[in-house]
C-alpha cells in the first residue's frame, strides 16, 4: 500500500493571498465577472498559484480520511489519491489550468461534497476563506 502522505500539514499563506483567492472563487460563484476581473487584475499572474493552494487545503482535509478504527485502510488510501490526482488535474490540466477553471473546480468540489443537501455553497466558501484567514494570521502576526 502506497505511503500516506497528504496528513503533512500545508505551510499556513499569507492573508492578503488568502483573501485574494476568496474574493475570486466567491465572485465566480456568484456569477458577478466584473468583480472576479477586477480581482484577477488587482492579484495579476499569482492568481493562478493562490487558487492551487487553496485548492490544497480544500481537498487534501477531506479526502486524507483515516477513519477504520484509527488505522489506515484502502479507503483511506483510495481518498488521498484521489485529492492528490485532484490537484494534478488542476495544474496539469488544459482546461483546468486555468484560474476560472480551478476556480469553478473548486466551487463544485464544495457544492457535490462539503455542502448538504440544499446547502449554501456561499456560505460555506465563507467558512472556508475563515478558516484559511485565521490560520494566516496565526501563522504571520502582525505587529501592532
């Protein structure tokens, strides 16, 4: 059985990138192009990266499952794989190397599995840049 290796945690990112990436997948999500344009435009070529990362820590929690009686099984295995080859698709990928592409990849990974039944993907895209914002500023303190 191949090696587990997606429970390494992900080095924290900075806030601003965090909230960059957010404001992107949340303007996408809610169809408004001129705001994801004028994020692009403000975030420039890193765009691109910032959605892989958070693309990252969306996929890689949920799919490294370690839960047959707190030893690893196939199924645990069979997940982490397939985040992993997730992730290869999107910075791999033709059409999904693209930052809409990761963008929109990442929304309906959060509407087909982290969201319930008629859940509010904008919400938990919410939660989701919270948590990531929290963790960045835990990471890198600013100095008052």
């Amino acid at each position: 059985m191949p090696e587990n290796t997606v429970t390494i945690p992900l080095a924290p990112m900075e806030l601003d990138d965090v909230a960059d990436a957010f404001a992107y997948i949340r303007a996408l999500q809610a169809r408004d192009i001129d705001a994801a344009c004028a994020v692009a435009d403000h975030t420039g070529p890193e765009l691109h990266r910032l959605l892989l990362e958070i693309a990252a820590r969306v996929f890689i929690p949920v799919t490294a499952v370690d839960d047959c009686d707190g030893e690893p099984c196939a199924h645990s295995f069979l997940a982490a794989a397939l985040g992993r080859l997730l992730l290869e698709l999107l910075c791999d990928g033709e059409c999904l190397a693209s930052a809409p592409g990761v963008a929109e990849t990442i929304i309906r990974f959060t509407d087909n599995i982290l969201t319930d039944e008629h859940g509010d993907v904008a919400d938990v895209l919410r939660q989701l840049e919270a948590a990531g914002m929290k963790q960045a500023m835990e990471a890198h303190p600013t100095t008052a």
